[in-house]
C-alpha cells in the first residue's frame, strides 16, 4: 500500500528545474553587480544563538515575538533561531575574524534563506532568500548613498521600471530619546485603543507601533509626532549630507517620514525601495544605516550600513513587468545509437565533447531509435547524429540540423568537436548580424 504523500511545508516552495535558471541568473546579476561596488560575498550559518537575534533585531520586533523559528539541540540548552534577516551573521562573522581591523570600509555580500513564521501571502513566504550588500567602518554619507547605487544599479540591470526611492532619517540615539518622549505622549492619551503588542512597545519602544500593522494603531499612527521635527543637528546635517549625494547623483527620492523599518538596530538613514507591480505598494528592498550595532554585538564601535532584497519579490515583479530572462542553452548534439557498440561509442563521444565545452547527450534508457529522437525533440536538442554498425565501420554520420532539416555528413572520429565549433562561432556571428546590422558587423570585423 502506497503511503501518504508528504507535501512541502506551507509557506515554502519547491524552485523546480524549469525555473532555477531564472534565480541563478538574478542571483549572478545581484553578485556581479554589488562586486562592481567592491562587495565581496560572505556566507553564514542559517542558525545562531537566539540572542544574536535578540540584541540585533530587538526583543521589540515582531520578528523577534512573533516570527522566529526556535531550534533546541537536543541533548543540550543552547537555544538557536533560524536566521530572520542576514545582517546579525553578518556583524557577527566580522567581530568574530576581526575582520574590522583590516581595510576600512569593509564591504561584503550575501545571498541567503531566511525564515519568519507568518502568513504566507504572494511574495512573502515563511522560508524566503534575500539578496543583501553590509558596509562597515563607514560614516559619510556618501556610504549612504553608494549603498543606495547598489541596489538602484541592480534593478536597472534586471530591467525593472516604476521602482520608487524613499528615504528617512529616524535619528541617533540622543534625538530620538527625545523623539521617543513626544511619541509616548502621544500615544498614551489612546492605551485603551491600541492593540495587546503595541501596549507593551509603549514604554520599551513606542517607534515599532508606528510599523504595526493592526488598522487601529495604523490610523493612529498617522498623526503622530514626525521623527524629522527631533533631529539633532548632525543626523539633520547628516541627512543633507544624503539628500545633496543623491541629487548630485540624479537618483530621484521621496522623503517619507513615516519609514522606520522592522528592526530595531536602525539609525540616522532608513530607505525603501518600492513597485506597484505587486498590487498594494510592496517594498522590494529596505535597508538603511545601523551605527551603534557593531558595538552592541560585542565589537569596537564601528558604523554600520545595509541593505536587503527579497528575491520572491524581485522575480515576481520582473514577471508583472514582462521581463524575460535568458534561458540556458540547450542541447547541442544529441547522438542516437542503434546497438551496443554504437551506444558505447556515443558515451565515449558525449564525454569528449562536454570535455571541451559542448553540451552533448546520449541515450541511457535503452529507447528504440525513433524513441530517441523524440526524447531529442523534447529537450530541444540543436543537431542530432546517429549511431549505427555501418556508421561505426565507416567513420562517417550524417549531422542533422533539428530545425531546418539539413543533413551534412561528417567524420565523427576526426571533425565532430570542429564542426560544432564552427557551427557555433557561425551562429554568434549570425546574431551579431541581427543585433547590429550586416554593414555595422562588417565595420567592426574590418576593425579587428
């Protein structure tokens, strides 16, 4: 008796072979990008000690009381959480190899899974990836704003459009206490209206209710004390500082007052990059500076700045906007076989053309020849060849174009690799032609 089929969990998906090139392809865009910016890739645990998670993201959050995935070893008391965001490994990962103590600023990149239990919803999932750039040892805002190019470089490079910039500034500690002071205020001549969690941030952290998503505390929200009236006059200069960069720069922005981001290590610059291709306005990256954190890990003071994309999103919008995404090269030989000997022959020549370079195959499930052309059909193989007893005593096959039909014989001992070489450069040049325009083409090989 068969057993019950086991389904993924909810709020996860299965990436199936049919689309992991369309990730790969954003993921190489999102690391080649950040790489022209100095970003060198990092790569983390997916688990850490809770209280990383606690002390980085704020024991606050939402993230942290209602989101995380706890994980216990079994034999022991040490308490793990599945990695919510990827900027705690981050900060960790550099205190830890003491890599603030080499050259300044230190730049890396990451691309990782995250987990956050919630409701699963189009392009939110509990089990999500995000792509993120971290910048350490940095205060000028000129770091802002290159963070903010990398992110702006990006999206144009996958060709989105309609993606909006908005920028805050929440302040440093010393103006947003008195930041804080104005928003309990505020907010407590209405206790008996807000909700049980926003209760509680009142007096540990009265900024997170202005990112609750209960429409009574929102509402309120909306008329609260603005942080940009408390700034002091360095975060005031500060985000001047930004704003000047950004315009020298020609990066359209808004400034939205009401940006505090979810996580509590946040200070001075926030920002939000955000499309309307998701149906509700949907933020696609968000980032912003965070210069107290690394000493609050545990490090030397150090300021700190970043950004994270979620990649779900990212790929959701570039399919609302029609953007296509190269798909990898298919089959270029597919060499049928008719017989033991010939099928061994096959192997020995698929494995000679991967050698140098060819995507080749060769049957393996033992298919009648007529089977196996249309298993070639199938995978879009370019040219086929087959394989037979007067073939293996000749030396010669036919090569046949799959789609236009024509046959040319070869020597498959000698020539075969050559031919697909030429074939190859053939077919680029034919490309180059269409791109370009036959006297262009012409121009540029007179040049060279």
């Amino acid at each position: 008796m068969a057993g019950k089929l086991i389904k993924a969990p909810r709020g996860t998906q299965d990436i199936l072979e049919t689309e992991s090139y369309q990730w790969q392809f954003v993921e190489r865009m999102a690391l080649e990008t950040a790489g022209l910016f100095g970003f060198s890739e990092m790569r983390t645990p997916v688990f850490e000690q809770m209280d990383l998670f606690k002390r980085s993201v704020g024991d606050t959050t939402d993230v942290v009381q209602k989101e995380m995935y706890e994980v216990r070893a079994e034999k022991g008391k040490d308490l793990y959480g599945l990695k919510p965001e990827g900027t705690a490994g981050a900060v960790r990962s550099a205190i830890e190899h003491n890599l603030l103590k080499g050259a300044l600023p230190l730049k890396v990149c990451y691309i990782t899974p995250c987990f956050r239990h919630e409701r699963p919803q189009a392009g939110r999932l509990r089990e999500f990836h995000q792509f993120g750039v971290e910048m350490f040892g940095a205060q000028s805002p000129s770091a802002d704003v290159e963070v903010i190019c990398v992110a702006r470089e990006l999206f144009q490079m996958l060709g989105l459009k309609d993606i909006t910039l908005n920028i805050n500034s929440i302040g440093c500690p010393t103006c947003r206490a008195e930041y804080h002071k104005a928003l309990t205020e505020y907010f407590r001549q209405y206790s008996d209206q807000l909700c049980g969690t926003c209760l509680e941030r009142l007096d540990k952290n009265p900024m997170r209710i202005l990112d609750c998503k209960s429409p009574v505390c929102s509402e309120l929200a909306k008329n609260a004390p603005v942080v940009l009236d408390y700034l002091c006059d360095d975060c005031k200069t500060h985000f001047e500082g930004v704003k000047t960069r950004l315009e020298a720069i020609g990066i359209p922005y808004q400034v939205d007052p009401t940006i505090v981001r979810g996580l509590d290590y946040y200070t001075k610059t926030v920002f939000e990059f955000i499309s309307n291709n998701l149906g509700a306005q949907s933020t696609v990256c968000g980032g912003g500076r965070y210069d107290g954190l690394v000493e609050q890990m545990g490090g030397d003071p150090a300021p700190g700045l970043g950004f994270a994309v979620g990649l779900e999103r990212l790929l959701l919008i570039m399919q609302a906007q029609g953007i296509e995404i190269p798909k990898p090269e298919s089959c270029e030989l597919f060499i049928a076989s008719m017989g033991e000997a010939a099928n061994i022959r096959a192997c020995k020549l698929v494995n000679e053309l991967r050698s140098e370079g060819f995507y080749a195959e060769c049957d393996l499930m033992g298919r009648s020849v007529k089977a196996q052309m249309k298993y070639a059909n199938k995978i879009g193989a370019k040219y086929t060849m087959v394989l037979g007893d007067s073939e293996l005593e000749s030396g010669t096959a036919k090569l046949k174009d799959m789609e236009s039909g024509e046959e040319r014989e070869i020597n498959f001992q000698q020539e075969l690799a050559q031919t697909l070489y030429d074939i190859t450069i053939q077919r680029a040049t034919e490309n180059l032609a269409d791109d370009f325009g036959g006297e262009a083409l012409a121009s540029m090989m007179e040049m060279k």
